[in-house]
C-alpha cells in the first residue's frame, strides 16, 4: 500500500505590492530614524530576492497603528476565506467532492484561531462529521511537510483514505510597528502572505508521485533560533543571522544519512524541492548543490514571485513541480526548515 500526492493548488491574498512599491511605507516608518540606517533598510528589501509580496491586509493596515487584536481578527476573518479558497481549488484540481477527505490537517503559526482553522473549514464546505482534525501551530516554516508527514502516517494506517493539508500564514500579521530590530526588518523584507493545499491518498486508484520516505531531523540545544516571542503587540520574530550558516553545517547529517536508507545518494535525485527560507539559504544551498549538477530554481523562482509565506512556501515550489511533465521513476527531495530548530524530509518518487 502506498501514498501518493494527488494534487496541489495555492490561494493568494488580494493584496498585493512590488517591492518598489513598499519602498515609500517605509519612508514614512522609518521617519526620524538616522539616514544610514533608513538606506540600510530599503537595501534589505532591495537585496531579498523577493519581488513582489502578497498580504491579507493592506499595506496601510500593516504600517499603521494597529493593535494585536485587530490583526489577529484579520488574520482568522481572511485566513478563513483564503483557507477554503485553496482547499476548494484542491479538490476541484482532484475532482474529489469535500466529502471525500478523510483527514483534515491545517498548519499556521502567524496568528491564533479557537477554534482552528480545520473547524471553520469543515462548516463552510460541509465536510463529513466524522471528519479526523489535526491542527498543527508551532511548527512555522517546516510545518507545511511537517503535515504531509502525518498524513501519510494516518492514510498508510488506513488504507483506501484520503487527506487534505491546508497551509494558511500571514507573517504580514506579525510586523511590529516600533521594533527596528534586524529580526522584524528582514523578516518583512523576506515573507509575504498565502496558502495553499496538499491532497493526499491511500486509494490504489488514485495517481501522483508516491511519499517512498520521510523523516524529521531535531538540532540540539538551538530553540533560540528561529520562532516567535508573545508581546503585547502580537508575535515578535525571533531569527538567528546564523541560521544559513546552522543549516549549511548540518546538511551532510540531514540529506546523506536520510537518503542511504533508501539506498540512494543525491546524485540519484531528480528534482530538489525545497523551502526557499530567504535569498541566504537559496545561495547557501546552491553553493552546496550546485557543483553535483543539482538546482533549486523553483525553489528561487517561488521566493521571487512571492516571498517566504512560512509553511505554505514549500507546497508553492510542489505544485510547480506537480504540475509539469515527469518521466515514471523520477524522484524528489522536499526539504524545509523551522523552530526547533528541525528539519523536515520527504522522498518522493513518480
């Protein structure tokens, strides 16, 4: 019995801007700042490899004034809307009726929602009502393979089922006004806003690239790296300068060992697909990959278009990859990252 990916399909905010678009809101945050620091600023954003960025609130809304609770109440009434937005898309791709999901699995950490999102999604498209819920929340960017990862345990456990992962994140919630601290300056230069939506299947007739493996990987004693800190203005992003440098130094541990058991090693891979962190992981992970041929260019591709949008990031680069041509036998590799610090893998073979 095997589990396969059925389909994948991503929902985008209505908000949109270039980053040549953001330049003029940061004028106005930055006002009073030391000029120096104002053009050290703008050239992080110019400089992140990131395009465009998408957000469930208006550019207004997140340079302004707003308390924790007022975006807390955007972040559950748009999530909501663009969490079913993506789910429905899923399954229109699939051609599987709501009905159909056996294992509803939703995966967020920029914001707080009780009941979670799984329950409001079960309401708007009339899911059954023996529906299993799984809300994962403090897992951030790694949480988008993280729930691929349970789903596949559930559907190999119950075969001739089938689970839906939703990913919803609006990092743009999470913007703290008066911090100017690197930490909130990169992070609103790198992330953007998104879901998106993963369909799973243990149904021997059901097609799609097969999860062959999957692992999770934990780096000691380093909490301090990557997460958040509850303030009274909301979520306040802790991100560690030497979280490139962490990953680069694990690699060989993360990959190498992970792809032994299966008898393979990373010249047997076809296809990398990986969560593009920032523009410094990219490089570091191109500086390490490249020389074997391998590229990430799907995993760029995605972080200019969009920005890191946390868990949903990863299914981004997925759906690129679901939706082009594949000869049988070929595999992937998806890699993603997140607080714990931890890595999460899965191998996938079409």
């Amino acid at each position: 019995m095997s589990v396969k990916i059925k389909t994948v399909a991503k929902a985008l905010p209505s908000y949109s801007r270039s980053t040549e678009e953001i330049i003029p809101f940061l004028d106005t945050w930055l006002h009073g700042q030391d000029e120096r620091f104002v053009r050290k600023v703008k050239k992080i954003f110019e400089n992140a490899g990131v395009d465009k960025r998408y957000s469930l609130m208006s550019p207004e809304e997140v340079f302004s004034n707003t308390s924790f609770e007022e975006k807390n109440n955007i972040y559950i009434r748009e999530g909501i809307k663009l969490g079913a937005e993506c789910l429905e898309r899923a399954l229109e791709k699939a051609n599987w009726a709501p009905a159909d999901i056996d294992y509803l699995i939703t995966v967020s950490c920029t914001g707080i929602m009780i009941p979670s999102l799984d329950a409001f999604l079960i309401n708007k498209l009339k899911m059954r009502q023996d529906v299993v819920r799984l809300p994962v929340t403090e897992m951030g960017c790694a949480a988008g393979i993280s729930g691929m990862i349970y789903a596949k345990n559930f559907l190999k456990a119950n075969p001739g089922k089938r689970a839906a992962v939703v990913a919803m994140e609006s990092p743009a919630a999470t913007f703290q006004l008066d911090d100017f601290s690197m930490a909130n300056i990169v992070s609103a230069a790198i992330f953007g806003d998104g879901a998106a939506c993963v369909l799973l299947s243990s149904f021997d007739d059901d097609e799609g690239p097969e999860l062959v493996a999957e692992e999770m990987y934990h780096f000691y004693d380093a909490e301090h790296m990557m997460g958040f800190n509850l303030t009274n203005t909301g979520l306040q992003m802790v991100l560690d300068i030497e979280v490139p440098e962490t990953i680069a130094t694990h690699f060989p541990e993360i990959i190498y060992p992970f792809l032994a058991k299966e008898n393979l090693t990373i010249a047997d891979i076809d296809h990398l697909i990986f969560h593009p962190g920032g523009k410094k992981i990219v490089q570091v992970v191109e500086e390490l990959f490249g020389k074997l041929g391998k590229n990430i260019d799907d995993t760029r591709e995605v972080l200019r278009m969009y920005g890191n949008m946390s868990s949903a990031t990863v299914l981004y680069v997925l759906e690129r990859f679901m939706d082009a041509p594949h000869e049988k036998g070929e595999t992937g590799l998806m890699l993603s990252f997140g607080p714990g610090f931890s890595a999460q893998r899965i191998l996938l073979r079409w």
